[in-house]
C-alpha cells in the first residue's frame, strides 16, 4: 500500500469542516471581497468567537481591540485568515478519534509545541508570513493519525519495536511500510486540496530534499518536530531521530538560539491550547 492509498481510505473519515473550503473558496476567487469571507465567517459562532480571541491575543499582539470579523481580516489580511481557518479547522477533523495507540490529549501537546517553535523560528528566518508554518507544525503529525488507524496492529509492533530497539519511529515506518507517517500525512493533505506550501512540507519534513522549493519550510518544521521529541524521549521513552545539518545551514540558527526559541513557544502554549480548543 502506498502512502496515497492509505491516505484515500481515510479522507472521509479524517475531513476538514465544510466552513473550510467556503472561506479557502471565496478566498481563491478573484472577484471575492473581504465582506465575502467574513459573512461566511460570520455564519459559525465558534469559528468567528475563536478567531477574535486569536486576534486580539498576544499571538498576534496588535496594539488595539478587535471587535468585529470584518475589521480582523483587513488588518491581518485574507492569507493569514486561511492559515487560522484551517488551523481552527483541523483540530475539528481529528476530534472523534479514538484509539488505544494515541492520547489526542498527548498528540496535540506535542503538535501544538511544534507549530509554536516553527511560527518563532520562522519569525527567526524572516519569514513574513510565519503563520504558515504556525499551521504546518500543527498538521505535521497527522499521518500518524492515520496509520495509527489503518495499519493499527502494524503500527502497535512498530511502536514496541522502536523502544526495546532504541531507534526512531519514522526510522522503522520506512524500512517496515516503505514510508513514514510525513509521507503519509502529506498526501492526505493534498486529497485535501491544500496549498502545496503545507502538503509539501509535511510531506518532507522527515527527509529534507535540496531541490525541493518548500526545504526552507521543510527544515524549520524539521527542527521543531525533533526538538520537541528531545524533549518527550525522557517521558515517552522515544529515541528522536537526529537533526539533518541540512535543516540548520537553511535557517542559519544555532543550537542556543534553538534553546531560546523553546523558551518562548513554551511561554504561548497554554494561549494557544486555549485559543485553538475552546470556544
């Protein structure tokens, strides 16, 4: 089975909300205003409460109150809206998992991390439009979502194997699957029709390819995702894969300056949780 085939075979059960692709429709069309998007907006009360919060939180840290859809979307403007649409959006699609071989509590702690160590290390590299990569550190472990679900009895072995081995997961997923879950997560991305900056990072984030046109992306989610299993390895007792030098030669950032950057995603954690899981 190839990473596409898995990823088709849960495409409608793993969906992004309609909401989504109304907002990601209207933004795409030329002609669309930005009345256009904030009435669609405006129609779902969760979304439109989150995203105000999200606006006038430190995340974005304007210097004045935000009161209305309307007027966030003409300060902040339509590709930023898409990123906090979809990253409101696919905290949605996952919520009914259950599975014994994930914590979505756990799962999303450590996605959440991540996406806060990419928006900063972003901010880091110049990046102008950091939310991005905000969007894909929240999505870059969605391919373990799906193996976890249709591979589960393969995956339970792989999972044990990677502790009384001491290798990294992604590691094995490859020499077993002939994939890894970025792989996986990636192209499940792409049935849904997301822009190839985020399916293309996903995609690559676990094996940096100098040619491709998103690396720089690929590498910053790179960095954030091995930092944060570092971090975990003492609790989950996860070997982490190391860091590809690719990744630190493209964002041009040192190991104290990663330090510095845990630091400051770990002080927009619990904002963030917050901001992205309740209404």
């Amino acid at each position: 089975m190839t990473p596409k085939q898995l990823a088709s075979e849960v495409e409608n059960l793993f969906s992004l909300p309609e909401i989504y692709f109304q907002v990601k429709k209207t933004i795409d069309d030329p002609k669309s205003a930005i009345e256009d998007a904030a009435d669609i907006i405006s129609q779902d009360p969760n979304i439109s409460a989150r995203i105000l919060k999200i606006v006038n939180s430190s995340f974005f840290g304007f210097a004045t109150e935000i009161e209305s859809i309307q007027r966030a979307i003409s300060i902040m403007g339509l590709a930023q809206l898409h990123d906090l649409v979809l990253a409101i959006s696919s905290t949605k699609a996952f919520r009914g998992i259950n599975n014994n071989l994930v914590n979505m509590k756990g799962f999303w702690l450590h996605s959440v991390y991540c996406a806060a160590i990419a928006k900063s290390l972003a901010r880091k590299c110049n990046i102008v439009d950091s939310e991005r990569l905000f969007v894909s550190g929240i999505l870059h472990d969605i391919g373990h979502l799906v193996i976890y679900t249709k591979l589960s009895a393969h995956a339970e072995a792989l999972l044990q194997r990677a502790k009384t081995e001491h290798r990294p997961l992604e590691q094995l997923e490859r020499e077993i699957f002939g994939f890894d879950y970025a792989e996986v997560g990636g192209e499940l991305l792409k049935l849904w029709k997301l822009p190839a900056c985020l399916y293309q990072t996903v995609h690559h984030h676990t094996q940096l390819l100098p040619e491709n046109q998103f690396v720089l992306d690929a590498a910053i989610i790179h960095i954030a995702n091995i930092a944060v299993l570092q971090e975990e390895s003492k609790k989950t007792g996860f070997v982490p894969p190391n860091f590809n030098p690719l990744s630190f030669q493209l964002t041009e950032i040192s190991e104290e300056d990663l330090q510095e950057l845990k630091l400051e995603a770990k002080k927009n954690m619990a904002d963030i949780l917050k901001l992205l899981f309740t209404t």
